[in-house]
C-alpha cells in the first residue's frame, strides 16, 4: 500500500514522501474538513494546547506539522512568537493565502532547521503520528528547546471509557469514511488517518516515549473523554 497524491493515501510506514504528498491532496479543504468530522471540537483543541503551553508575550513558540497554519495563528494569541514549520509544501501554500501574516516554513520534524535552544515552547497538533520516527522527532524538539523550556503534544488518542470507545470506533470505521467523501478533496487519505489513529500507543505509552527521549516531568489529559489527549513535558 504505498500510494501517494490525490484520491490517495500514504502507507502506515509513513515515509515522508508519501505523508506529505497526501497531505498536499487535502490542503485546499483541510482546515474545513477537520472541523466538520470533530464537530467543531477542533477548535476547542487547539486553545486548550495553547493554555497548556503556559506562553508569555515575547516568547519563542514552533508549531511543528503546522499545516495551514491554523494552529500556529491561535498560539499567536497569547503574545508570543509562534513559528510554524511543516513538510507539506501544498499545505504551506494553502496556508500562505489565507493567512500571509503567519511566518510558516518548509521543515522536516526529524531535522528541524533551526539551532539549539532557539524556542522556549516546542509544540505539535494532530501530526505528530505522521512522523516516521517517533522517538527520534521527539529528541529533535528537545533540541531546539531551551532548558527548562516546555513540549505539548496535542493528538488523537484513546477513549477511557470502554463504551465510548465502541461508538468511537464504530464512528471512525462505518460514518468518517462517508463524510470525508462529501467534504474533502481527498476522502482516501482520511481512511489513512482512521488506520493511524487505532495504531496510535495509547495515553500511558506516549507519555513513556516522551520520557524516553529525555523529557522531564511528563503529564497528559484527556481531551473530550480521550478522543484526543494532552501531553505536557520539561526540557531536562
């Protein structure tokens, strides 16, 4: 299954060719699309990470797997600077029209172009699943975070509840697939999320690899009864 542009999906091995070739396909209605299959929860998601980053005005702030740019544009409420960074360049350019005022740049999650210790905030929405190496982006943003210097991993996760979590999955198996047909410009590449969402560790599991990658004082909580969950860690 190693398929690419539009009407298409990456494989779950993720190579990054494939991951942002797909993401290329969906960018013109990608923003719009995520808000109709969270039913506007998105948004919700994105200020709730933006609350956990703690931001003071002035502060440096990278947005990775920004995409349009949606995510970095709410980061940028709090008065500091926010950067966004993301691999898809069709997704940049999405982003560049409809919001030229936020800086947005062409970069690789496994090899960020930017020093050590430049931001005092690392932070990455609902992408961090499409990175190849998991252990090894996560070592990256450590990187170019300043000691004592702060991560938010925002991203779809594992409903706590047992019955939730069936009609959860019911949803994402039986009635996502059908809405994405009607409101995304590439309704494949949403069966590709689906199958890296049920593949994605759970809450406990996350917090593990990001402890493993040299994070300190990892913490997580659920968002929406675990359909998504935060992740919040120090840099060592």
């Amino acid at each position: 299954m190693s398929r690419t542009p539009q009407g298409q999906r990456a494989s779950l091995d993720k190579q990054p060719h494939e991951v942002a070739a797909m993401f290329d396909g969906v960018a013109a209605r990608y923003d719009l699309t995520n808000t109709v299959m969270t039913a506007g929860r998105d948004r919700a998601w994105r200020r709730a990470t933006r609350e956990a980053l703690g931001l003071r005005p002035g502060e440096r702030v990278l947005d990775v797997g920004a995409g349009t740019g949606v995510s970095t544009e709410e980061l940028s409420r709090s008065g500091a600077y926010a950067v966004g960074a993301d691999l898809s360049l069709g997704m940049l350019q999405a982003g560049r029209r409809t919001r030229p005022y936020v800086p947005l740049l062409a970069g690789d999650a496994l090899r960020l172009p930017f020093p050590d210790a430049t931001f005092d905030a690392v932070t990455i929405s609902f992408a961090l699943r499409n990175v190849v190496d998991t252990r090894a982006a996560l070592r990256e943003f450590a990187r170019v975070t300043r000691p004592g210097g702060r991560l938010v991993i925002c991203e779809l996760s594992h409903p706590a509840n047992p019955f939730f979590r069936t009609a959860y999955l019911s949803y994402l198996m039986r009635w996502l697939p059908a809405a994405a047909r009607v409101v995304s410009s590439n309704p494949d590449a949403y069966v590709y999320l689906i199958e890296s969402i049920r593949a994605w560790p759970d809450q406990a599991a996350l917090a593990a690899l990001i402890e493993e990658a040299g994070w300190g004082r990892v913490a997580w909580r659920n968002l929406t009864g675990g359909l998504a969950a935060l992740h919040r860690a120090i840099r060592d």
